[in-house]
C-alpha cells in the first residue's frame, strides 16, 4: 500500500497526468512534500506547486511549506515608513506562530523588505526593523528565539515593480522563509 | 590584477619663455562664485605630434582635454574650423592676432611625442588678449597607456590656471553597474574614469552589492555585500581585488564610509531591528558604539578634518540630516525644510553638505551650509539619490531612476550652482556612486 503512494507521487511529479481521473487519491498526496527544504526568499512572485489546475485543486498538507505559504500567510504588510505590525498584521502572525510551535524543529528567516520611495540605506535600516518586529511578534508568542533570523533586504528586491501605491503597498513586506527539519 | 597602475607621472616646469611674473591682478581668471558664469570662449589646436605614431595620440590627448572642460560647462571651445593659425611647430611663436581675430580669450598650444612606452606631454596655456602665458609651459611623461590620465592632468592644471580652483579631472568613480529587470536586478561592483572611461568590473553579479566608497588614497573601497547572505561591509583593495569583510560579529552592517585618515570606517550596524552608527578601526575591526537611540541612524559621513558626523536618524519622527562630534555624543538637527533628508555628505572644503530630499513624492538633490542655512536645491525627478562630491567641491555626482515596471537608475552629474546636468555614460544602469580624489 504504502509502496503504491509512493509510486504515484512520482508518477505525478512527473508528469501531473493522471490527476485528474482518480480525485480520492489525489487528495492523499502531498503536494510539496517533506523533501522541499528549501523555501522560496519571498522574492519570487509566486509558489513552487506546479502550474495545472488539477494539483491546485487538492488539499495540502497541512505540514508543508506550501500550506504555510499559500493558506497561513507568509507575508505582512506594512504602512509608509511604518514598521509597526497592522491589527491584520498581528492575526496572520498569530497563525503563523500557531503552525511554527505545531511543527517544533523548523527553523525561519524573516526577510524585511520596502518600497522604492526612499533613499537605499534608510530602506535597508527600515527593512531590519520590519523584519525585526516580525521576529519579536513570534518570540513573544513562544517561538524560540534562537530559531528566528532576520535579514534585511532594504528597496534591493521588490516584487511589484510599478511605480504606484498598489505596487508600493505588496512590496513593504516582510516575509517569514520557513527552512529546515520540516516534521516528519 | 595584473598592473598595480603605477602611473609615473612627472611634472617638471618647462624653462622656455623668461618666467613671465606679471602682477597678479591682471590674470586671465574666470570668476567661478558668481551668480551666472559665462562660458570662457577657449581655442585648443590638436596638440602636435613628434611623428606620424605620435599624432594619434596627440589628437585623442586633445580631445580628451576638450572633452573636461567643455564638459565643466565653464569654457565653450572655438572650433578647429574656425582657427585662422595652424599650429605645427610647438616653439612658434604664437600669432596672437589671429587667434584674437576669432575672439579666443585662452589659447592652449601643446606637443606630443611617443618613444618606446613613454609619452611626453607639453603644453602652454596662453591669454590671447593680454598676448602672455598663463603659467609657465608644463610636461607630463608616464607610461603611454597611461595617456588618458595625463591628458586629464593637462585639463586639471588648465582649469585650475583659469579658474583658480583644484582641477578634478584626474580622479575615478566606483558605482554599481546594474542589469536586468526591476525585480530580478544584478549588481556588481564596477570602477571607471570620473568620465566614464576605462570601465571596469570588481565583482561578479552573484551577490547584492551596494553603496562603495573610496578610501582617501583611492586604492581600497569600502562597501556592502550580501555575500555572506547578509548585508555585511567589506573592504576591497581595487588593483588585487583582495577583499575581507571588516568586522565578522553578528549584525547586519551597511553604510560605510572612511575617515579622511583612512584608518576608520564609519557605518551602520543593525541589531535586533535597531540601527545606529559606529566607527571601526580598520586594522584591528575594534568597533565604538557613536549613536545609541531607538531610531534609525544611518549614512553618516566624516567632515573633511575628520572632528565631526553628519548623518541621517529619523529620532524626531522623519528621515533628518544631524551633525555630531566624530566621538558622539549629542547631536544637532540641521535640515530644516519641508520634507525628509538623508544621504548627507560633507564636501571636501568642508563648509557645504549634500543630501538627497523627499518631499511631495519627489526626490532631489540639494546642498546646504553645515549649520543647515542656505538650502539650495539642485534637482528634481521621480527618484534623486545619492550625492558624491568632486575632489574640487564643485560638481556632484548622483543617480536617477526611472518609474515604472522599466525603471532603471543611470548616473549623473551637475555643478553645485545647479547648472550643467549631465548624464554620465556607463555600459550597463548605474547606481551609487562615488567619486575619489584626485589621483597621484
């Protein structure tokens, strides 16, 4: 039985053919999987599942970092020039620290990033204390603290890249990168 | 690298005409602190070559001297079509009257001459009206690969021989050259003439790179690097490339910049999201805490005799320009307009700081005294940033971005009066960047 999983996982990494005739047994299927270590910086736009309709269609395990990605939130967002966490802010994170404690031995990079309007070094100094706020809103919510790390990105990586507040607001972010001893 | 550029460059006074000491009041001076400076009308004959090897030379030597200082704005060159005399002969006399006839007020005559790798360079500088030299003649020899830093010393005595001022020509600008879509850019560190020749590259694009700067010898740059996989300073010598990041503790360090001794580097380090300004023995990397707030304090910047700090904190609520003393301390605020300041930069005469400005959804660069008095504004666009000063003080150079999902930054350049804005050629989109000194 168990040997019959895994065939099809790998029959479906491959080709995503047969997906779409049996739906029970995609269902079953980890999309992403334990053996996706590495994350994405949250400097790509978008998520690493795959691009047919029929994948996007089944349920994730919810121990992936896909899941965590694409149903928790990776990322929050903040106001101009702000590095306080919004009211929304602080319930995505609230979920975020839920499902880290639930999945003891992951470890996470918090990557502060900004918009365009403002000058490179201060933007490098305001993405630290993005991030930073972040971290400290996990800690206090029990995350060990020696299992959060933060980088600053600064304006260097935006992922919108017009030049309007529609734009500006997706790219003062900061995004939390799960890595690592993902639970088996 | 291969070439420590050793660039043996010798000036020695050509003993020609009986040495001509007239009283100083009567100097061919163009007056630099006036409100509107009208361009010197100046004649620059293809200097003369020795032989047919050495007058292809002499006619890009030539072109490099017209190009700095047509370039400053402050000459406009006679045209050769225009000149009635031809000069052929580097000790003929010069015809003044014909050269007054097409209302040249300076006159430069010059030779060159090619044997074996060195080049020898004379010129005369002269004042067609008042039919006198203007200082001595004067001759360069170094290496001829070297020609296009001897022709930019021939235009730095020149401009500082008419304008009383420090010529700037003969001086470099590192800067992030940058490729590539707006959200997928690469940087590398890249070195060129204050001109934009003899671009060279210093890193590969693998790792982010930002904001260089030279060290007063122009030898070592200083900058920021995520080659680590966090922004971290390290200091590059620019001829070995050898480079070593300056202080291995946790903490994400940017923003650095030399004493004018060179024996510190003044940076920012941020740690557990809070950003402040310390000072960094180059040799050992002991490290001295100057700002402990609460606030972002970042980009400082050394006055030229290294007692004081200007930099950036946004302490008072915005981003602001603040002075303190190179030990810390307390700090005063200066920027005092409407909007947020940062960036600032002393100037290399130690009386005027630069900054970029933010107001409105518009950046500028501007310049104002260092007790904050006398803003001057000096640009508009969508995004300004980054002023670097000439070695003379008198230009500044910056980048400008573009808007939009093409957005790209490019350098530029212009005079602290606010005129001749000027783009800077460089092979990719630059950023950041840096002037040196003049080079010895």
């Amino acid at each position: 039985m168990k040997l019959m999983k895994l065939t099809l996982v790998a029959v479906m990494a491959l080709g995503l053919a047969a997906c779409d005739k049996d739906k029970g047994a995609v269902d079953e299927i980890p999309v992403g999987g334990s053996a996706n270590g590495q994350a994405g910086n949250g400097t790509g736009a978008g998520g690493t599942a795959g691009n047919t309709g029929s994948v996007s269609q089944s349920s994730l395990d919810a121990s992936s970092i896909e899941y965590f990605k694409q149903t928790i939130g990776d990322r929050v967002l903040f106001a101009v020039d702000k590095t306080s966490l919004t009211a929304e802010g602080a319930e995505l994170l609230d979920r975020q620290a839920a499902w880290l404690l639930g999945n003891p031995g992951v470890s996470v990079l918090i990557e502060g990033h900004a918009d365009e309007q403002g000058t490179r070094e201060y933007n490098l100094a305001l993405g630290a204390r993005r991030a930073s706020s972040v971290a400290n809103y996990l800690v206090s919510k029990g995350l060990p603290d020696g299992q959060v790390k933060t980088i600053t990105y600064g304006k260097e990586r935006p992922i919108e890249v017009c030049s309007s507040e529609s734009c500006y607001a997706k790219n003062r972010r900061a995004v939390t990168v799960v890595a690592g001893g993902l639970g088996s | 690298m291969k070439k420590t550029i050793k660039c043996l460059l010798s000036a020695a006074l050509l003993a020609l005409a009986p040495s001509v000491s007239h009283a100083q009041d009567g100097v061919l001076r163009l007056e630099l602190n006036k409100g509107v400076i009208e361009p010197m009308p100046i004649a620059l004959p293809v200097f003369v070559g020795a032989d047919a090897a050495s007058n292809k030379l002499a006619a890009e030597v030539t072109s490099v001297i017209v190009s700095d200082l047509i370039g400053t704005g402050l000459f406009r060159e006679i045209p050769a079509e225009a000149h009635i005399s031809k000069v052929t002969d580097f000790n003929q006399a010069v015809e003044f009257a014909n050269w007054k006839a097409i209302n040249a007020q300076a006159l430069v005559t010059g030779a060159a001459e090619k044997s074996g790798d060195t080049l020898k360079l004379k010129f005369r500088l002269h004042d067609v009206f008042a039919q006198t030299p203007v200082g001595d003649g004067v001759q360069f020899s170094a290496n001829a690969n070297d020609w296009r830093r001897m022709a930019h010393k021939v235009a730095d005595t020149i401009y500082s021989r008419l304008t009383g001022e420090a010529g700037y020509f003969d001086s470099r600008v590192v800067y992030i050259a940058e490729s590539g879509g707006k959200a997928n850019r690469t940087k590398r560190l890249a070195v060129m003439d204050y001109d934009g020749a003899n671009n060279r590259y210093l890193t590969d694009s693998k790792s982010i790179v930002l904001a260089p700067r030279f060290s007063p010898n122009a030898r070592e740059i200083v900058y920021t690097s995520y080659e680590t996989g966090e922004p971290r300073v390290f200091i590059m010598n620019v001829d070995t490339l050898k480079r070593r990041a300056l202080s291995t503790a946790e903490g994400m360090t940017f923003a650095p910049r030399f004493s004018p001794n060179g024996e510190k580097i003044v940076m920012s380090l941020a740690e557990r999201g809070n950003t402040d300004i310390y000072l960094v023995d180059v040799a050992s990397g002991a490290k001295q805490r100057l700002t402990n707030s609460s606030a972002i304090e970042t980009a400082p910047s050394f006055s030229p005799d290294g007692s004081q700090i200007v930099f950036e904190s946004d302490r008072g609520g915005g981003q602001q320009v603040y002075v303190m003393s190179a030990s810390g301390g307390a700090a005063k605020r200066i920027s005092n307009g409407k909007g947020r300041y940062g960036t600032p930069v002393w100037s290399p005469r130690g009386d005027t700081i630069a900054f970029t400005k933010m107001v409105d959804g518009r950046f500028h660069i501007g310049v104002m005294r260092t007790d904050g008095s006398g803003e001057k504004v000096l640009t508009t666009s969508f995004l300004d940033e980054g002023p670097t000063w000439s070695p003379n003080g008198r230009v500044i150079m910056f980048f400008r971005e573009t808007s939009g999902a093409d957005g790209a930054p490019a350098l530029y350049s212009v005079d602290i009066t606010g005129m001749n804005l000027k783009k800077i050629k460089t092979p990719t989109h630059g950023s950041d960047p840096a002037w040196s000194k003049v080079l010895n």
